[in-house]
C-alpha cells in the first residue's frame, strides 16, 4: 500500500485512511466467506467464544506455577506496552534517521529519496519506519511510534511458542509448560526489554526470522506445501525489507531447507517452478526500496562507503574467533561484580589465542572502544543478556550429552551457531552490537526451552522463571533509556523527555529557535545536519509552535547531493555549532544567530523580524509586547524589556510614564541600561523617547525609576505609543 500510494504521491491521511478501509473490506468479506463455508456465520462466532472461554477456564484450573508464569508474561509485557505508550522515542538513531525519514515522507507525500546529511534516513530498510508513516498519519504525532517494535516483541511471543512445539512434537503432559516457559525466556530477555519500547527495528526484525524459522522446520515436514513455502519467502523477503543484515541470520537456515526441499521436490520442472515463485516472493516486496537505493547510490544495498565501513577488513578464522569471543562480552554484565569479573577473565584469556588485539582497527569500530565492562548501565543500545546466554550454552551442553535423542535439537542449533559465526566473520565489533543479537537469542529460545524443560526437574524450570523475572524487573527500574520510575523524567514535557538521556539542553535550545521562526513567518526551514546529528527534536519543536512550512536538508556532503530539490529556497538554516558553514552558506545567510549547540543563519529577507518581551513579576512569566498601544507596570520600579533579533539594529521605544488613570507623574527621572553595555539616564517630562543600539540575539534592557514613588502614584506604569527595530546594514 505504501509503494502504491508514493508512486501517486498520495501519501497523505485520506490516502492511507481509504487503503486501510480498502483492506478492511477485503479481509472481512474473504473471512465470512471461509466461516460461511464451515458453517452459519452466527454458529462460527459461538464456536470462536466457546474456544476462548475454554482457554481460560483451562488456564485457571491449570498448574500455580504455569498461572504465575502466565502472569509475569501478561505483567512485563503489558507495562511494556504502557511505556511504549507513554513515552516518546528517546533512542539517539531514532532522532538521527528512523522517525525524520517519517517526516520527510510525510511532508513529500512518497517514499521518494530526497536530499539529506544523513544517509541512514534513506538506505536503512523501511518497513517499519512504513509502518510508523501510517500511524503518524492516523493519529497525527508520534504517541504510537513505539508499538511498532512491541507488537514485534508480542508476536515473537506466540511464534516462539510454535516454534517450541515444533521443536518438541511428541510431549504432551508439558506441552504448557513447555510453551509459556518459551514466552516467558523471550520476554525477559534484558535487550528485548529495552529494544521493544524504542522505534528501531531490531525486534521487527527478529519477528520476520523467527517467523522463518517455524515455517521453515514446518517445510521440513512438509516440503510439498506452496502455502507454507510462500510464507517463509514472504518473511524473507519482509526481514531483508526491515534489516539487510538479516541476510546473515537467514542465509545458513535458507541454504539448507532450499537444499533440503530440491532433494525431495526431485523433478527439475517442479524446483525450477517453485525457485522462481521463492525468488518473486522475497524480491517483491525489496525491490521497490533496492532501484530507489541503486538510483542514488549506484548500489541496492545503499552506499558502499558505510556499507564497507561496517564490514571486516579482513577474513579469517582469528577474526571470527576474536569478534565471537567480544561479541560475547557484550553479555557478561550480571550486575553480580564478582561473577562479571570471572566471565570477563574466561573470555580475556580465551582471546589471548586467537592472535588478534581486542582493538583491532580492521575488525572494531569505532577504534578502540572495546573494553571489557564491569560498570551495571542498561540503555537501549548497549544491554546484554548474560543469563540468557548461560542457559544456551547449558541447553547446547545437556543436548550434545544425548546426540541421538536430540539430533533434530542440534541440528537447529547447529544451523543457528553457524549463523552467529557467519555474522563474526562479515560485521565489525561495534559496542552496540548486543542489539544486532537480538533475533540469535529469540531464535535459540525455543531450543532452550525445549532442552531445559525435558532435561531438568520442575522446581529448576521454576527457578529459572523467578530469576529471569526477577533480573527482568531490574531492567526495568534501571533502564537509562526510559527513566520511568523517575519523578523527574514524568515533571518534563514530552519534548524534552525524548532527549533526556543525550542532550538534555537542546530542547530548550530548539523551543528559542522555533518560536524565532514562527516569528519571522519564514516558511522553508533548511538543515545542514550530518549523520549523528539529531534532527527529529527539530520536526516536534517546530510543529509544537504551529510552523505549517517546510523542512529540508540542503547542502548535502553525500551521493545524495545529485537528488534536486523543489523550491522555495530555505530562508533560515539551522546547523551544529561546531561546524563552520559554507562558503555560500555565509554568503546567501549572512546573520547568524546562535542557540547553544545549533546555530541559526538567516537569509537577508527573514532576519527582519524583532519580538519584545518583557517580565511579569505578578505573573512569574514573560508576555509578549505589540509593537503599538501596550501598558507595562513599575512593578518594584523596575521594567525588563526584552529585545530579541537576528541581525544588529537600533531599537527604538517612545513611550509614556503615567499613574493611576492615566494621569501624569511629573518631572521624573528614569535609567535605562542593557546587557549590551548601553546606560542613559533620561529626565525632564512624562514622555520619553529611546533609540538603543542591540546586537543580534537576546538583549535585555532594564528601565527603572531613580524617584521614590508616593503611595498615590504606586501603580505607575510604561504607556508604550510605539516601539521599532531598525534593521543595520546587511554585511
């Protein structure tokens, strides 16, 4: 749907509210006409009540331990799915490139690549930030956004399960036990924790390979179902949509049950048959994405350069080893010190015969990172699963013991293992890369489960539950990412919660700078912002303050410098500050005006605009002057003015000093001084007129009365006739 309605340029929220109607339809009448063909459509809903009604009847009179596992399951992910809910994105890719692009889009109504500084926004596989276009359109802001990955975690919950079962056909007493308990390894996994309320894709990701895998060991028994086969090409073809690196995942798995499936299909018509319908299945929905990534970037996975920078520069078996062996490390945190320091040690000293520097330039980025960490952190982007990964390698332990029983175990296993090494052997070190793990432990969960449950006593799997539950609650409380047992983090706007964790000061900043372009009525704003920095905050800032206009990236450094933009040209470019602009940047923009950690440079025309303030002290707030007929009392014989421009000027104020009902003080003497290092003193009449000369930015002039005031002249104020910035000349 999205494809179709980019072509058109129609993706907008009639479009998508009319294709969703459109599928609705479809759905509904191709589901009554199924349960027509079964029976009455009344007598199918009956039957479908009584299934579930049984399940939970089944479910209260089932073992304590299942209920209270099926309990903490329920728990963890409903508040989850609150906090996804609740809060807004605060992971730093996510306000780099995963929700801009969804502006962008929305803002061209296509999927179009467009001009930008950062090439993640364009290359990175779409489809959940698709999915986020459409329930940004829907419900028009972000408060959704997080679901997307939630409902992945909550739907690799159910495939998981299957998956359990598939994995174990034969057991019947604990086929519950067996699957709840799968539930619940998934859902206390620490990363999946944190990755599920963020807006990356991770977790879709998993949900697309796991899918694979169960239709793929479905296939297996199977091989002559199309349904089946059509499936598992379609969750190829939607994983590599959601996350290219999910070829590394996918590929020993895929090999193999394409070998497998060509050795029972025997006829060469029929394998050639069904690998084209396979090859169209997993094309289709990528190859949309793949021309746009190849038009831009000469290449469909996107731009060689990063693609290469993420890649190993060399290939061999030390360097599978020694990534393995740091990969791991990225699991070891317990937040037990002692047992932290004993896995690191087993894990340093293993390197050690690999040959290789746990710095490697060739297989580390960035350079000199890796360290082995003791220090407790969870966020969402370096958070480990250090029992987790000891229940793998005690399930590949017990289940090696037995090879023959478990020979179908070990196969799945073995085709898993071979996966990890094959993700060491192309991908670099990288300290987030706990969260690339994430589909590998989803994926062994179901083997772990399977192994623990048949191998080990009940009040062991028992256990196992309570302290997986129990950690899941300390990553919880401890997530840096979404301080929400903070009173503080809950005190801030929406705004400045999402930037709570990186730049706590930048919405403060970018609130100023809104404000200021609403002010001048500039209605293209234009960004000169490069890979890491976050351009969402912009977006949310800007439309808090009402701004209807454009935003676009200009002065790429990039492939995507070619892509022409649409005018109007931007009148305002905002831009970090520790980069220098431009040549003809400071040409076309000559005023610059400074926000803290951006900068502003505004074009001759909008840099014309003045706003003047000044401070309630009854109200505790600052209001707003127009610039004719406006009232300002002496409070404590004091007014603050604030004068706040983008380019030099002279600001002139003629005004009035008046008493109660508007009558006259008298001869009075006022001082007027500013931030600016200007000071006069003004006597003589009631009326005064002031010309001041203001830098650009804020500057604020105090004007006070240097009289003491009788009680009958208390509630005097500063009757403005008139007030004007003359602009200075343009440089």
């Amino acid at each position: 749907m999205t494809e179709f309605l980019s072509a058109r340029t129609l993706l907008s929220r009639p479009g998508v509210v009319i294709g969703w109607c459109c599928v609705d339809v479809v759905l509904v009448s191709t589901w009554v006409r199924f349960a027509r063909q079964r029976a009455s459509l009344p007598r199918v809903l009956c039957d479908e009540w009584t299934h579930y009604r049984s399940l939970l009847l089944s479910f209260r009179s089932g073992p304590g331990d299942i209920r209270l596992m099926t309990l903490a399951i329920a728990l963890l992910a409903a508040f989850l799915g609150c906090v996804a809910l609740l809060t807004p994105p605060t992971n730093w890719d996510s306000l780099t490139y995963h929700l801009p692009r969804v502006m962008h889009w929305i803002q061209q109504r296509s999927v179009e690549h467009y001009q930008t500084g950062n090439i993640g926004q364009l290359q990175m596989g779409p489809w959940s930030a698709f999915v986020q276009t459409h329930l940004f359109l829907l419900c028009g802001n972000d408060r959704f956004a997080n679901l997307v990955q939630w409902s992945a975690m909550c739907g690799c919950l159910f495939v998981t399960t299957l998956l359990a079962r598939q994995l174990w056909p034969t057991v019947q007493s604990d086929a519950r036990r067996l699957q709840i308990f799968t539930a619940l390894l998934v859902v206390t996994l620490p990363t999946g924790i944190v990755e599920s309320i963020t807006t990356q894709t991770d977790y879709a990701a998993a949900f697309w390979v796991i899918c694979f895998m169960s239709l793929a060991v479905a296939l297996g028994r199977s091989p002559k179902s199309l349904s089946l086969l059509s499936g598992a090409a379609l969750a190829v073809g939607l994983a590599l949509l959601t996350k290219i690196t999910t070829v590394l995942y996918l590929a020993p798995v895929g090999a193999a049950t394409g070998l497998w499936l060509a050795w029972r299909w025997r006829s060469p018509g029929i394998i050639a048959g069904r690998a084209l319908l396979v090859a169209l299945l997993v094309i289709s929905p990528v190859l949309p994405h793949a021309l746009r990534n190849q038009r831009v970037f000469g290449w469909t996975a996107g731009s060689r350069t990063t693609q290469q920078d993420g890649q190993n520069a060399k290939v061999n078996v030390g360097v599978v080893l020694s990534n393995a062996i740091r990969n791991a490390a990225l699991h070891t945190n317990t937040g037990i010190l002692p047992l932290t320091r004993f896995a690191n040690g087993i894990l340093k000293a293993l390197h050690g015969f690999t040959g290789r520097g746990l710095n490697d330039p060739g297989t580390s980025i960035p350079e000199g990172t890796f360290a082995f960490q003791e220090r407790f952190y969870i966020s969402d982007s370096s958070t480990g699963n250090p029992y987790h990964l000891a229940l793998i390698l005690n399930a590949l332990t017990l289940a090696i013991c037995r090879p023959r029983k478990n020979a179908h175990l070990l196969l799945y296993s073995f085709f898993l293992v071979i996966s990890c090494l094959l993700f060491c052997l192309v991908i670099r070190w990288q300290m987030w890369n706990s969260r690339y793990h994430l589909p590998y432990f989803i994926s062994f969960m179901p083997f772990v489960s399977v192994v623990t449950v048949s191998r080990c006593p009940r009040w062991a799997v028992n256990a196992i539950a309570v302290g997986l539950t129990l950690f899941a609650a300390v990553i919880l409380v401890t997530n840096r990412s979404r301080p929400v047992f903070d009173p503080a983090f809950w005190s801030r706007p929406r705004a400045a919660q999402s930037l709570i964790l990186y730049l706590p000061q930048l919405e403060e900043q970018l609130d100023v700078f809104a404000k200021d372009v609403v002010a001048s009525g500039c209605s293209v704003v234009g960004l000169k912002f490069n890979s890491d920095d976050g351009e969402y905050p912009v977006w949310t800032s800007l439309r808090q303050h009402g701004f209807r206009g454009h935003v676009e990236s200009v002065y790429a450094d990039n492939e995507t410098a070619a892509i022409l933009r649409s005018p109007p040209d931007p009148c305002v470019i905002l831009a970090m500050s520790a980069r220098p602009p431009r040549a003809e940047v400071a040409e076309q923009f000559p005023h610059r005006l400074g926000y803290g950690l951006v900068t502003a440079y505004w074009s001759k025309q909008a840099s014309r605009w003045a706003q003047l303030t000044y401070f309630d002290f009854a109200r505790n707030s600052f209001l707003s002057l127009p610039a004719f007929a406006a009232s300002i009392p002496f409070d404590r014989q004091t007014i603050y003015l604030f004068v706040r421009i983008a380019r030099s000027g002279m600001f002139r104020l003629d005004a009035d000093v008046v008493g109660s009902a508007d009558m006259g003080l008298g001869m009075r003497r006022l001082r007027v001084v500013s931030d600016a290092g200007y000071s006069e003193e003004l006597s003589g009449g009631e009326k005064i007129s002031l010309a001041m000369p203001v830098p650009a930015g804020t500057t604020r002039v105090r004007i006070s009365l240097m009289d003491q005031l009788s009680p009958s002249q208390r509630e005097s104020s500063l009757k403005i006739i008139r007030w004007a910035i003359e602009a200075g000349q343009d440089r």
